[in-house]
C-alpha cells in the first residue's frame, strides 16, 4: 500500500498525521508524491503511528532498500531481490553477498585456484586492515 493509503486507513488527515508524527505538512506531502524518501527515523515514527510494518508501505520499502543498496555491486542487488523476504535491507544484502562470495570462492577452488583464492582473499584483508587502521578502528581479517 503507498503511505497516503496508510494514513488515510487510520483516519487521518495529511495536517493531523503530519502533527502526530512531529513532522511538517509539506514533509507528508512530498512522501506521498514521491518527491523525497523518508529516512530510517521517520519510517520508525511513520510505521509506530500507523501500526502497520515497514515492508507494509512502497515508500517505506524503496527507502530502506535505496539506502541499503549503496556501493552493492548489481548482481548482489539482483540476487537480493531473489531472495523471498518482505523488506530487501541491509542484512538481506549482506546475506545475498555472503551467499554470492562463497558459491564464487567455492567454484574457484573447484576449479584449481586455491592459491589465487587465498591472495585475493589476503589482498582484501590487507585493505581492509588498512582502511581501519586509518580510521583508528582496530582489529582486521
């Protein structure tokens, strides 16, 4: 269901929800005319008023799944969307490329290139390490 179907199905009005939920008319008005998504906070809020799940909502779903999808290569977003759940999120994604990098790593092996395998695998380890270690975060690979 889109959110002007949601709101309207708990009886209120753009100018009541927009009050109950903290936000400004305008705000109600440009999410329901796909003008802006709304952000994780709002959907918390939107979703508690409107006693409704996030994956309930379109707009709901197409901003979790357009913050989710940042930097994901096309064919994890793909195999994400393959994969039966209500709400495509960060955690499906990760899932879906979990999934992804062991059926790649696995074939590779298969195939004879365990030692390539494992260089990939101490490069990435080595830039991620790298990556922390620039952002005083500690622990790697």
């Amino acid at each position: 269901m889109r959110l002007a179907e949601a709101r309207r199905g708990t009886g209120y009005s753009a100018r009541g929800f927009a009050k109950v939920t903290g936000s400004s008319t305008r705000t109600i008005w440009e999410l329901e005319k796909g003008r802006r998504l709304p952000g994780l906070r709002t959907i918390r809020k939107f979703t508690e008023v409107l006693a409704v799940a996030p994956s309930a909502v379109e707009e709901f779903r197409e901003a979790i799944l357009k913050r989710a999808s940042r930097g994901v290569p096309p064919e994890i977003l793909a195999q994400a969307e393959q994969m039966e759940v209500d709400l495509v999120d960060a955690t499906v994604i990760r899932l879906a490329a979990q999934r992804s990098l062991r059926e790649v790593m696995q074939y590779l092996v298969e195939q004879g290139d365990i030692e390539r395998v494992d260089r990939i695998y101490r490069e990435v380890c080595g830039e991620a390490v790298g990556k922390e270690a620039e952002n005083d975060r500690g622990a790697g690979c």
